[in-house]
C-alpha cells in the first residue's frame, strides 16, 4: 500500500530507472507525481460520426474495421493501411513503419476505437487518421481504457516518459495509494 511520501519508483510500471528519469524533472515522491498537472485534455469521449469528420480536426471515431492490409513502399517502409466504416462513410488509418500491427487481430467486422488528427490524402483523396491511438474491442465491449473513450489528461513528455506512460503511471499510483489521506479541505 502507498503513501503519499513513498518513493516513486515504488508505483506499478515505474522502478529505479524511471525514478530516476522523474527525479530529475523534480518527481520523487507519491504526492509529488499526483500534483503533476497535466498540460491540457482532449475529448475522447465524444464519438464523431466519420460522414462529418473535417480536415485538421482531433477526433475520437468508433467503427468497424472493413479491411486491413500492408503496403510496401521503396521510401516509407511498410504501411499498415485500415480502412473502417460506422455506416455513414469510410476513413482510412494509417501506420508508418506498422508491420508490426499485421499481428493484431484487424479482421473485417472488428470494431475498433480510435483518436487522433484527421488529414487528407491527396494522392488517394481521402480521409485519414495518420498513426492514430486505437483499442480493437470485442463484440458488445465498450471502451473501458485509460486512453479512448474518456477525457484523457494530456502530460508533457518527462525525460523521455510519454503521456501515455505517465497515464498508466498515474492511475497505478492511485489505485495502490492508502485510502486514509486527509484533506486539506474540510
């Protein structure tokens, strides 16, 4: 069970390496990571229908996946290209360098949620999502995550810790903290 004056490298996914990385961004302690404000939030709770989508926008979808393949290019490596539906229109994800993804489960019919920035692909004059986040769900799931789905927390990269880490980091440390903290308010 954790305190608020527990050392930090005591939190699930942090240890001694990570430690000392949030050491020297000044979080050392329990207390210290839980005060550490997030930059800014992003709405990912809030599923934007694909047929209204616009260019530039952060947009958090939920659909279908209709077909999933890679691409091997000469200059970009290999492209993990999917192309989902929700029923009012198609958009394509896709990742760089996303052989890697082939290993996934992207069947036809997989739902699938995903976030981030809608672009144009001039040269296929489509919609795409660009190296978006994403969860594969199972059939009747609902998003349960700590990164779609939600209001997500936005943290500034420390020492080389991403937001996404510092997320998990975050509710690993409340989740095991003492449930006696006194408030400073009454």
């Amino acid at each position: 069970m954790l305190r608020l004056d527990s050392d930090v490298q005591y939190v699930k996914g942090v240890g001694p390496r990570r430690a000392a990385l949030l050491g020297s961004r000044g979080i050392r302690t329990v207390e210290d990571l839980l005060v550490h404000i997030p930059k800014s939030y992003q709405d990912r709770a809030s599923f934007v229908p694909l047929a209204s989508l616009r260019i530039g926008q952060d947009a958090a979808v939920h659909g279908r996946v209709y077909r999933s393949r890679v691409i091997q290019t000469r200059t970009r490596g290999r492209i993990f290209d999917v192309i989902l539906t929700d029923g009012s229109s198609f958009a394509h994800a896709k990742w760089f360098h996303g052989g890697f993804l082939q290993i996934r489960e992207f069947s036809a019919g997989r739902e699938i949620v995903l976030f981030g920035r809608v672009d144009f692909d001039r040269r296929e004059s489509k919609f795409v999502f660009f190296n978006p986040e994403f969860e594969l769900l199972e059939d009747g799931d609902r998003p349960g995550s700590l990164d779609i789905g939600r209001y997500v927390p936005v943290y500034e990269e420390a020492a080389g810790i991403t937001s996404r880490q510092l997320r998990r980091i975050m509710s690993a440390a409340l989740s095991d903290l003492a449930k006696e903290i006194d408030d400073p308010l009454p």
